[in-house]
C-alpha cells in the first residue's frame, strides 16, 4: 500500500525554470541532466513497486534526521518481517566494479561515485533511528539499478545491488508471503512520516537576477512563451493546449514563489511577470480565489 507519494524534487524543479528562463551555463545544464534523470527513474521504480499487493507499506522519498545527520530514502517498505530500503540509480551504458570502485568502460575510464557509501550511511543512520523509535526489524538496503541498458561488468556477487532484470523477482517474492502487518507497523509508517522534513536540503543554485529573467507565461506541455488569451482561457500558439487563466496565474505564482522565495506577491508582480499579457482584473480575481489578501489597498499582498 502506497503510504507517502513522491513529489518532483525543489532543485529540479528550479533549475527546470530556470532553463527556460535564463541560459544555463553547460555544468548547470549537464547537472539538471541527472537531476531529470534520476527523478525519472525513481518515478520508474514507482511504477514496479505499485504491483506489490502483499501487505506492506511504501514510502517514497523520505527526507529523515538521526542526531544531526540528515538523510534521503529513496523508497522505503515497512513488510512484516523486514524494512526494506532501496537507493535508485539510472545508470545507463557499460561500466566495471574494481576494489570498490565504479569505472565507466569507455575510455578515459572516469570514476563514478560508489552509491554503497551512500547506501551504507542511510542504513546506518535508519538502523539508528529504528531502534530509538523502538523497532528492531532487520533491515535490506539495496541499490536499484533501475535502467535496463545499463551492466556492470565484474560486479562481485555479495554487493547489495538489485538489476534491472532481478526487480519482478523480488517483488514476486514480496507477493508470495501472506503475512499481516500489525498496528506497530502503521505506527511506525506513521511516525516516519511525521518525521519527514519538508524542507529541501541545501543546494546552490545558479544566480540569476530577476531582471535578466526572461518574463512570460510558458506552456506547460511544450515550453513555447507565447499564448493567446480567450475569454477565461489562455491557449498555447505552438502547440495549441489550452488552461484556464486561473490557473496559469496560479501555476505562475507558484514558480515565482519559488524562485524568489521573498518576494510578495501582488496583482503588479504577477501582472509584470506576465509582461501585461494578462489584465489585472484577471489576475486580482484568480489571487484573491486562492489566496489569503494581507493589508489594504495599494499595501495589499497575498499569501497562501
Ligand atoms: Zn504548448
């Protein structure tokens, strides 16, 4: 059973704004590569472990703190007997397993970090919070190498890693037990939630200044900048998808919050983000709908 879903990451999310807003420079654009990447291939694990029907809880994307170290799961499964905690990776091409090292094969044979040092830590710190949340059930960490075009060559046989082709097997083996979970397992789904931060950790984003911004409303589905506005909808000159202005706005307000985390949000801001493409009555309509209005008249903001 699904307990936690998982939502685009905040980093992804901003550099995707950023891409269509501003030039990247290739480093950023290489790092919202494996940002994309890797969430796509988390979402694809999602996928296989939405087939699990034995009793079990999912939770995705856990972000945990056990002292003073903070963590990431990728998906965790609280089943009867054990917890299961698995580290995605879309890895994709040839690559080799040399004393604890990862190669890619073709050359100039770069080093590509370990995800068992990653892997071993979570564990760890799980295994530590586990036991002051009171629960001693056995752990099994696994890297998922979700990509099916990926092999790694000379990878020895008592490595935690879990291909392609060995995932319907596991879950086969999740959907042949009949055990029940018990009331301590939901209160300890139950209690890991609680304790998932919201916060995103750290990142550095690119700079960027508001002004050298490009402004505009983009299509959701294709990314183009222009769009016409009819009566209560806005549609899309290039691909011709249509949304309710309202929620445009809102969709804009979310990005712009997003970006500039400080900045109030007014019928003005929102009326010159869209460059006067929208008329304001529009806007202060949709703004007050889904917003809460704070002070008066000219000194007027909105919040959610
Ligand atoms: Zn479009």
């Amino acid at each position: 059973m699904l307990y936690k879903t998982r939502t685009i990451p905040h980093e992804l999310e901003v550099y995707q704004y950023l891409n269509t807003r501003i030039k990247l420079s290739e480093i950023e654009r290489k790092h919202l590569f494996t940002l994309r990447k890797g969430f796509e291939g988390e979402v694809q694990f999602d996928n296989l472990t939405s087939s699990i029907h034995s009793e079990c809880f999912i939770l995705n994307d856990l972000l945990l703190q056990q002292n003073k170290s903070i963590f990431q799961i990728d998906t965790l499964i609280i089943a009867p007997d054990t917890i299961h905690l698995f580290e995605v990776k879309n890895f994709e091409g040839d690559c080799f397993y040399d004393s604890d090292r990862l190669y890619t094969k073709i050359p100039p044979q770069s080093e590509i970090t370990n995800p068992l040092i990653q892997l071993t830590r979570s564990e760890s710190l799980l295994r530590q919070l586990l036991q002051s949340l009171g629960c001693n059930l056995p752990i099994q960490a696994l890297i998922v190498f979700i990509n099916p075009e990926f092999t790694l060559y000379q990878t020895p046989i008592n490595k935690p890693f879990l291909f392609h082709s060995q995932i319907n097997r596991l879950f086969d083996k999740f959907n042949s037990t009949s055990r029940k979970l018990k009331t301590s397992h939901k209160e300890l789904a139950e209690r890991l939630l609680s304790l998932h931060l919201h916060d995103p950790p750290f990142f550095l984003p690119p700079s960027y200044k508001y002004e050298d911004l490009r402004k505009g409303n983009t299509c959701e589905k294709c990314g183009f900048f222009q769009i016409n506005i009819r009566g209560t909808k806005c549609m899309c000159k290039e691909c011709g998808r249509m949304e309710l202005s309202e929620t445009t706005i809102m969709r804009n307000v979310k990005e712009l919050s997003m970006l500039y985390p400080e900045m109030k949000i007014t019928t003005k801001t929102i009326f010159e983000w869209f460059q006067g493409e929208i008329p304001k009555r529009t806007i202060g309509r949709a703004l007050k709908k889904h917003m809460d209005c704070k002070g008066v008249r000219q000194w007027s903001h909105y919040e959610y």
